[in-house]
C-alpha cells in the first residue's frame, strides 16, 4: 500500500457499519480538490443500507467537489469487490468513461482494474441532457 487513495480506502474500510453481512467495504475518491473516503453502512431494513463508493461521493459533495478522477475500493474476502450497479451509475455521474477504478484487497494488495466503460458499458451520463 504505497499510494495515500489505497490507504484511505483500507482505512475506512475497517471503520465500516455491517453487523448483518459483515462485509466491510471502503472506498477513496481523488476529485478536483482532494482526497475523500467513505465506507459501507447498513439497516436492519436492507434496502436502507448505503455503499462505501455512495458515501465518498457524497463527502466529496459536501466539500464541494465536482469530478472523480481517482477510485479505489477496498474489500475483503477472495474475488474483487466490484461496484454494485447503482454506485458504477453514481460514479459515471461525476466521471468519465475512462476512469480507471481500482479494487483491492482487505490489506491493500491489488486485485482488479477496470475504467468505468468497462463496468458500466455504453453508459448514460451527465453529457447526454446537454
């Protein structure tokens, strides 16, 4: 874990709310102004839950940034823990096709990198109501 966006991810990850699943998941975001992590939350009433990538955006939001150019998600357990639908579409809506998303391990070790296109193919975005 050599890079600050992988060791924010591995970091939020282990502060991660999944009492249910026990799937902890953290996510790191390098937007326009800076570096901003989230981490997976859940309900006792399951669709109320939220994804680590839903909760960096949203400190990304809150800081006033505008575009993802970086993101690393963490995640335990033997395959990559690839975005959920719902957050691969959050994502195009602050990035482009070509972001390159990088999974990791529980321990930072590298499991996966796709670009958002890859993902998320022939995706509808923000440059499509313009």
């Amino acid at each position: 874990m050599s890079d600050d966006l992988t060791q924010a991810a591995v970091a939020v990850r282990k502060k991660a709310y999944a009492p249910y699943s026990r799937f902890l998941v953290g996510a790191a975001i390098r937007s326009d102004i800076g570096l901003h992590a989230g981490c997976n939350v859940e309900n006792a009433a399951f669709p109320q839950g939220s994804c680590a990538e839903a909760g960096a955006i949203s400190m990304m939001i809150a800081a006033g940034g505008k575009r993802i150019q970086e993101v690393v998600i963490a995640g335990g357990g033997e395959a990559p823990c690839t975005p959920c639908g719902g957050c691969r579409q959050r994502l195009r809506e602050f990035a482009s096709p070509d972001l390159a998303i990088r999974i990791v391990g529980a321990e930072g070790e590298p499991r996966l990198v796709r670009t958002l296109a890859e993902l998320l193919p022939d995706s509808f975005g923000p440059d499509h109501l313009v």
